[in-house]
C-alpha cells in the first residue's frame, strides 16, 4: 500500500454519554476501493462526517489528504468529495447547471469550470442528459450526476454514503462499475454500503458493530478468517428436521437455514457430500447439494454473532 | 478573497435560476406591489367626497335656504333633505345621512342683526376617519359662510377638535400618502418571505447538508442568497415609486440618495428577518407563517402606514420604536413629500443600519451553531 491518504488514530466520538465511535483505526492508500460496512446505527455515517470535517471528533485524530480534519476541516472539504444518502441535487436545475453549481462552490471559474464540466460529465456518462432536469431524470442516471458534482473538482479522495440506496440492480451495477474506474485512474473511494454483494467490489472492507471496527481486511481474508471451510447447499422439501443431525457430523462447523435452502459448513478438508444427502433423505427430500461460496453476508452475520456473544459475556 | 468572490457568484446565479425556473416568487415580488399600489391608491381612498348630508330647518327663512344651497353647492356635500328633529336622529341611525344640519330659530334674524348665528352639527362618528374629515370639511364650509358651528359627534365619541392645516400634501390626496406605507408594507412581505423560503428549502431538501461539506463559508452562503433578492427588492422600489409618480403624481422633493440609501438599509434589515426565522424554523410551511405574520401586521399596523404613530395607545407606541417599517415609511415621506435629504433623515438611516446589522449579525450567529 502506497502512503495512505485517509488515516484516523483512535477516532471517537460520544454524543452525551452515548458513544457513537468507539477508538476506531484504520489506513487507507491512494486509490483504494475502501467498503465500509455495518448495521444502521452501527457508526458508520458518524465516521464519514468526522472524516469530511463536518464533526470535530471527540478524541483521537485523523488525516484526509495530509489535513488533519480537527484543525483544518476546510482543507479537507476542499480536497475532497462528498455525496451523501440523499441525493442533494438542485431537481430543479439540469444537470449542467448543477455541476456549474458545485463547480462554483470550489472555486472553479471561467475556463477551468468548463473543462471540469466536461470531464466530469465525460467520466458519468452523462453526455445524453445534460439539459435536463434533475427532477426529471431516473434515479440511476440522477445518482450519476450527484457522483458527477461530487467529482466535477476532481478531489483525490471521495465518499460516498450509502450511494446505491435505494436504486435498481443494473443502475447499481453501473454505478459500481464507474467507481472501479474512478479508483482504477487514482482516486480513492471511501464507500458506505448495506448491500453485501456490493462490497465485494472492495479492495478492503471495515466492518463497524456498535461504534465499533471489529474487522478490516480484504473480502478474501474476512471469509477465510470467519467463515472458513467449505460450504453445501441443499434445497429440497422438509429438511429443517434433520438440522441437528447434520451439525452432529463429523468436521461439521455451522448448519443454517438460507431462504429456502440449508447451508452445511464443514471444516476445511472434512466435507462428506454422502452424508449428507443420508441424512436430509431420511427426513425429507432432497433435490439438490450444490457446493457454495461463503458470502460476505455469513462474515457479517459471523462477525455480528460474535459482538453479540460477547455482550452477553 | 478571489474564492470568495467566485463561490458567491456561483451561490448567487444558482438563485437566480431557481427564481427563473419557478418565476411564481417574482410575480409575487413584482406584481404584488403594483397590484396593491392600484388597489389602495384607486379603491382604498381614505378621500371624502359626496358627503350625505341632511337638513332640519328651525327658521324657515330665506336666509336659512341660502345656507343650506350654499353648503350643498359644491362637490364635498349632497343634500338629502330635510327632515324633523326625530327624523334626524332616525336618518343618522339608517346611515342615509353622515351628518345633519341643525339651523336654529331666529337664525335670519340674527344674521340681520350682525349678531352670532348659530348651526348645530351631528355627526355620525362611527366611522372615525370619515367623521374627522367630514367634521373639517364642515368647519371649513360654515367659517366661509360665516356661521358659528357648533358640531356633536354621535356614535363613538370623537373628539370636537378638527384642526386642518396641510402642507406637502394640500389637496390632502390618499395615494400621495399611501405610497410610501405601500413601498413599505409591499417590501417587508417580499423581501422576509422570499428569503425565508429559498433558505427553508435548503433545509428541507437536504441540500444545505451537502452544501457544508463543502468549502463554501456560512458568510458566503448568506450574502450568495441575499444579493438576488436585494436586487429583486431593488426593483420593486423602483417600480412602485415608478406607479406611484406616473398613476398617482406622487412627488419626488428630495435626494435620490437617501433614498437609495433608506432602501437599502431597510430591504438588508427585511432579508435579515427573514434569514433568522428560516435558520429557526429550517421548514418551508412554518417559514411562511412565521415569514408573513412578523412582516405584514407590524408594517401595516405599526409603521404608520395605515394609523398614525401618535394616535395610537402609548404601550403600541414604544413598541413602534423597534419596528424598521416606521423608520422607512418616516424616510420615504421625507423624501418624496417634504423633500427631506441625508442631513434631515440621519435618526431614520441610523435606526434602519442599527436593525439591519442585528437581524444579519444574529442570523449569521445562528446559523454558524446550528451545524458544528
């Protein structure tokens, strides 16, 4: 990684007696895809808003592109961009003039605003649309625009929080695709998310549960860490009854019930494909075992299990 | 200071756009003045003319019907007959007379004589106004006839004095009066309403979030959203000045400046107000009531515009004192009527600067807590 360009040191922030970061460190380099995960309520918007300068934190210190954001925030706000959950465009404006607008706002005139215009409607793909009202435009192609005024300054850093709420599948598809490219070219993106297939895209991920970081590494090394071994899935008719059976397997880690599937996790090296069919035919029947990949939705679940397991402690 | 510049811009055509996309808040900015110029210099005349007036006639003599042809002869009288003593009352009751003529017995013969010849009139003083100016009317009409009245109000007691000595506005014309309380009225309305709603708005729609994490100042925020509506306000002035000299001939006696000066100082106090009650209220709906109520009723009720400052309740009086629409309609007066300038009109620019800079400085301060 090269020198990072986000870096917070123990970042907290309490709310009264209420503590909403707790001590939360981590690094992120230039032009890095950094997914930030966690349940609503669980720190992540706090987090962003210390990081954007829009929130002196608590305690601790952190750094956006070489400003602390404590002591400088208008520096970080200047080197930055930001779009937030809801998108806060002018729907009353075409999109030209919403990306003049925030052009505008960091000090791009003349020229200069023009060529920023340009590039960044040219990196959106947002040629087609350009005097047209925002109010007007479908929600993919309007969170296009917001990301494009979030970029119309070309900051070396972006966030963006919870960008994809609430759009459909293909649009978020683009969108991701567009935020590869943008990291591709050197920016880095610091992404909230709730939806766990999105995260994937991410070089790493941080995930939050009450406050606070309780895991931060890549997609890969999150499954290997926490949801480790191999899984099978297996649909059929009236297979909850021998749930308890399978998890007496031997080499058997987990057994739970996804949507209409069972999930079987065997420890690496120890997976019996026979067994099971054995013991869900006896109950019920069995149409398929397929082998599955661990999602980032078990680590999240894992993780959460977890921080519950250790609150009840 | 370049960035400064730059953002405002940015902040201030934004505005701009806005107004142009939706141009219904400069209908209301320019056509709402005009509008109630018309309406108040044409319908609302506070003018009486065509005065009904009735007659009870004691003498019966030649010189009585002189008087009573001569006080009917002119415009400002109608004579609508003659009655009886209790006819009179019952005509003032029904309204088919503001005013009855009492002429005593033996008034010819005191006239003959050169001794004090006397006429009783009532006056129907449920309208206050009316009675007042009918009552001088009256006064005027019998001095010139050379008869002593001696004249009652009915209904609500006004008192008997009525003493009539205009200057500046002799022909004592409403909408020579008016204009600058309209200018006033018109002008606090618009300018606290408009500013009120285009920051709530922000609020509502979550753009003000977004526009903090920015590098734009809060500074930069407010003078980017005020510069528009301060030139819209700007160009309501001239328009109503502009209605009011050519529909109305209102005069313009004094100094272009001061006058320039009193807009300015009262529309910056105005955009204040209505700068304070959205960084409050941060919702459109409540803005607007907040907006109209602390606009209209104390620049229509307070300013002097429609009731005179001195007549009013001395509690209502001091109150007056912190209202910036005094200030401006007290100004505007001088300025068009008593071709007042600077040097005349300094306690009122004083005041305005002094109501300006709070409703600004307070606003501004607000608004920097209400993030952080």
């Amino acid at each position: 990684m090269s020198a990072p360009v986000i870096e917070a040191r123990a970042l907290r922030k309490e709310f009264g007696g209420f503590v909403a970061v707790d001590d939360v460190t981590f690094e992120v380099g230039r032009g890095e895809i950094f997914g930030y995960l966690g349940a609503n309520g669980a720190g992540k918007s706090t987090t962003i808003r210390m990081l954007c300068g829009l929130m002196a934190p608590s305690g601790g210190a952190a750094t956006v592109a070489g400003h602390d954001v404590a002591l400088a925030p208008m520096r970080v706000k200047g080197a930055i961009g930001y779009m937030s959950q809801r998108f806060s465009l002018y729907r009353d404006l075409d999109a030209d003039h919403n990306l003049e607008f925030f052009g505008g706002i960091y000090g791009l005139s003349g020229k200069a605003l023009t060529r920023a215009i340009e590039r960044a409607i040219e990196r959106t793909g947002l040629s087609a649309h350009r005097r047209e009202v925002a109010s007007s435009l479908p929600g993919g192609i309007r969170q296009r625009l917001a990301l494009a005024c979030a970029l119309v300054h070309e900051p070396a850093i972006v966030f963006l929080d919870e960008p994809t709420a609430g759009v459909d599948p293909a649009s978020r598809r683009d969108f991701w695709s567009l935020i590869r490219e943008l990291a591709r070219a050197g920016t880095t993106v610091f992404v909230t998310t709730h939806y766990m297939d999105e995260a994937e895209y991410c070089a790493r991920i941080g995930l939050m549960v009450d406050g606070r970081l309780v895991a931060l590494d890549t997609p890969r090394a999150l499954k290997a860490r926490y949801v480790p071994g191999t899984s099978l899935a297996i649909s059929g008719r009236g297979l909850d009854g021998a749930m308890a059976e399978a998890a007496a397997l031997p080499g058997v880690l987990a057994v739970e019930p996804f949507g209409a599937r069972v999930h079987v996790r065997f420890r690496e090296g120890a997976l019996d494909e026979a067994a099971v069919r054995t013991i869900f035919s006896r109950e019920g029947r069995v149409d398929r075992v397929e082998p599955v990949e661990a999602s980032l939705e078990d680590v999240f679940l894992a993780v959460a299990g977890e921080g519950a397991k250790e609150a009840a402690a | 200071m370049r960035r400064f510049v730059v953002r405002v811009w940015a902040l201030s055509a934004k505005e701009v756009r806005h107004v142009l996309r939706d141009p219904r808040s400069l209908y209301l900015a320019l056509g709402m003045p005009v509008v109630m110029l018309l309406l108040f210099g044409y319908g609302v005349s506070f003018d009486l003319d065509r005065l009904p007036v009735a007659f009870v006639d004691h003498d019966h003599s030649a010189a009585s019907r002189a008087l009573r042809r001569r006080f009917t002869a002119g415009d400002d009288f109608v004579d609508v007959g003659e009655l009886d003593a209790d006819g009179a009352q019952a005509a003032l009751v029904a309204g088919d007379a503001m005013a009855v003529i009492v002429i005593e017995r033996g008034f010819e013969r005191h006239r003959a004589r050169g001794e004090r010849a006397t006429v009783q009139v009532l006056v129907d003083g449920s309208e206050a106004n009316g009675a007042t100016q009918l009552r001088a009317k009256a006064e005027r009409m019998l001095a010139l006839l050379g008869v002593d009245g001696a004249i009652r109000a009915s209904g609500a007691g006004a008192p008997l004095e009525a003493r009539t000595w205009t200057r500046f506005n002799p022909e004592g014309k409403s909408a020579v009066f008016l204009v600058p309380g309209i200018t006033a009225y018109v002008l606090a309305i618009v300018a606290v309403l408009l500013t009120a709603l285009t920051v709530a708005r922000e609020w509502e729609r979550g753009s003000m979030a977004q526009l903090f994490a920015t590098p734009v100042g809060r500074l930069e925020i407010i003078v980017g959203k005020l510069l528009p509506y301060l030139a819209i306000g700007t160009l309501a002035v001239l328009l109503v000045l502009a209605v009011g000299m050519w529909v109305f001939d209102v005069p313009f006696r004094g100094s272009p400046a001061a006058l320039a000066l009193l807009s300015f100082l009262f529309l910056a106090g105005m955009l204040g107000q209505g700068l304070l009650i959205s960084v409050i209220t941060r919702s459109q709906m409540v803005a607007t009531q907040a907006a109209a109520l602390s606009s209209m009723l104390p620049s229509m009720l307070l300013s002097g515009f429609v009731f005179p400052i001195e007549n009013m309740p001395q509690v209502l009086q001091w109150i007056t004192v912190v209202i910036p629409a005094r200030y401006f309609v007290e100004g505007l007066r001088g300025v068009l009527l008593r071709g007042n300038g600077l040097a005349e009109l300094w306690p009122e620019l004083l005041a305005l600067s002094v109501f300006a800079l709070v409703a600004l400085g307070v606003s501004t301060a607000r608004f920097q807590r209400t993030i952080a």
